[in-house]
C-alpha cells in the first residue's frame, strides 16, 4: 500500500467511524496475511515507520506478534508447512533465539518454527531493544515513561485475533 491509498483509507475511517463517534483500531498485519516487512519488500526502514506511523492516528494501534522486532515472513518449507492457504510463513513464531528452533521445541507452536531463520540473530528482542533505530527499541524507550506520561503513546501488543 502505497501513501496515497494509505491517507484514503485513514480518511475514509475517520469520517465512516466520525459520524458514529466511533473509535477506531488499526492493524498492519495479522496471522491471515503477510508481515507488512514482508509487503514492504524487506525494507527495515518501512517497516520501522509504520508501526511509529500507525501509533500517530486517531484509534488503538494494535502490533501482531513479530511486528514490534521488525519480522518477514518466515520461510516454512516440507512437512512444516501445516496451512493449506499458505500463511505458515505469518504464523510462524517469534524467534526467541538465534539457533533454531529459536526457543521453541519440536511440538510446542502449532506450526514448526523454521529450521532456517537467517534474521533471527539481529531481530531477538533482547537485541531490538538496545538497538535504538528500531521500533523494539522505540517502544521501549516509550515504556519506560510513567503511565500517563505526557506524550506516551499507549500499545496493544499482541497476537491479532481470528476474524469473525
């Protein structure tokens, strides 16, 4: 999504959701479509800014897991793959940890965490939020203000719910 459709979409939401004083919630990505890192081409600079972007708009910005370490999708590949529509790669869990399987043991995540997470090094939370061009590290720097801080943006992190 370009900017243009981007400022559409933000413009028709304020005066649909205005008129019924309505509050909105936005999402970047979720467990049924890609990674917006993944739709924006790789790039860790968009995906950095969309989510600082999606925090300036009127409404609750909610992350998808993932989102706040900058993640692609994942590449699941073989008898990993579980989902017959193909969003394994969305799915996959956060690599906790550099070596595979990050964290997570055989069995324990619906689907496989993959064997192969070349990002998983540098995009760890634990690097992310010492990293102070990325938006772990930005968020971070927010949380650790007060509650009710002037200027503290507030986050709904988390896993997108299923759609109904």
């Amino acid at each position: 999504m370009g900017p243009t459709v981007f400022r559409m979409c933000v413009r028709e939401v304020g005066r649909e959701l205005g008129a019924m004083a309505a509050w909105p919630t936005w999402v970047l990505s979720d467990h049924d479509i890609e990674r917006h890192r993944t739709r924006y081409g790789g790039s860790p600079r968009r995906a950095n800014v969309a989510p600082v972007l999606l925090s300036t708009l009127r409404g609750t910005p909610f992350l998808f897991q993932g989102e706040e370490l900058g993640l692609e999708d994942a590449v699941v590949v073989g008898e990993d793959r579980v989902d017959p529509g193909g969003r394994d790669g969305a799915r996959a869990p956060v690599p906790w940890l550099t070596a595979a399987p990050h964290g997570w043991g055989r069995g324990s995540a619906v689907v496989a965490a993959p064997a192969s997470r070349p990002e998983a090094a540098a995009h760890r939370l634990r690097i992310q939020r010492r990293t102070s061009r990325s938006f772990a590290g930005l968020l971070s720097r927010w949380g650790s203000r007060p509650f009710g801080a002037a200027n503290t943006p507030g986050f709904a992190v988390g896993c997108a719910g299923t759609r109904r």
